[in-house]
C-alpha cells in the first residue's frame, strides 16, 4: 500500500520507531515550526492536517489523545506522513518536502545498517 499513516510495512517499524526517537533524543522541531520555517502555512487543527472534514475518525481520536489534543505538538516525521496531499501548483513546498524525505531516506539507510551491523557483530 501507499505510506503515510496505516501505510508502513511491518518490516520498516523499528526503523520508524527508532527514527521518531532518535528525533525526539535532537529535540527535532515540530510540523508546524517547520511550516514556518518554509514560509508555509501551518495547521490550525488536526483535521486540517490530515484533510478530513469530519472528527468521526479513529485515527484522528488517536492524534487528539497522544498529542494532547494540541496540534502545535505534532512532531515533524509523524505529521510528514500523516498530513493530507498537497496540490500540484504549490512547487516550493513540493521540493523542500522531496529535499526532507531524500535526506531522510538517507538517515533511515544509515540506521539500517548500523542494525545490521550491530547484529552480525553480537
């Protein structure tokens, strides 16, 4: 299936999970601090992020209980692949996200094999 929220494969979860920490451990900004950064517009709600138009949604429940019902608390890789599709005409954003997932993609690579790594040595 596609990624985002429901959409990561069973194999890649403790690369995810180990990411979210790891950004947690650097005090990584949030998704909104980081719309700001891009001069883009923030998320007023949590519904906002993620397109939906009505609060009936379990994974919105979900988000509203582990964030403290706040959407200035939603941390920059989950909100990334969480929020709603953006449209085609809104380039600037469309390369700084691309730019972000490369790199991110990249440190998800390293992580991967400094498992491996610590594996086949213990």
């Amino acid at each position: 299936g596609a990624f985002g929220v429901k959409g990561i494969s069973e194999i890649f979860r403790i690369i995810e999970i180990f990411g979210i920490n790891s950004a947690r451990d650097l005090g990584l900004c949030s998704l909104n601090d980081f719309c700001h950064f891009l001069n883009l517009k923030p998320y007023s709600s949590f519904e906002d992020m993620l397109g939906l138009e009505s609060s009936n949604n379990q994974i919105l429940k979900d988000l509203k209980r582990l964030y403290n019902n706040n959407i200035e608390n939603v941390e920059l890789y989950p909100g990334l692949m969480m929020e709603k599709t953006k449209p085609a005409n809104n380039i600037g954003s469309m390369i700084a996200l691309h730019t972000l997932l490369v790199v991110l993609f990249y440190q998800i690579q390293l992580i991967l094999f400094e498992i491996i790594a610590f594996i086949l040595m213990n």
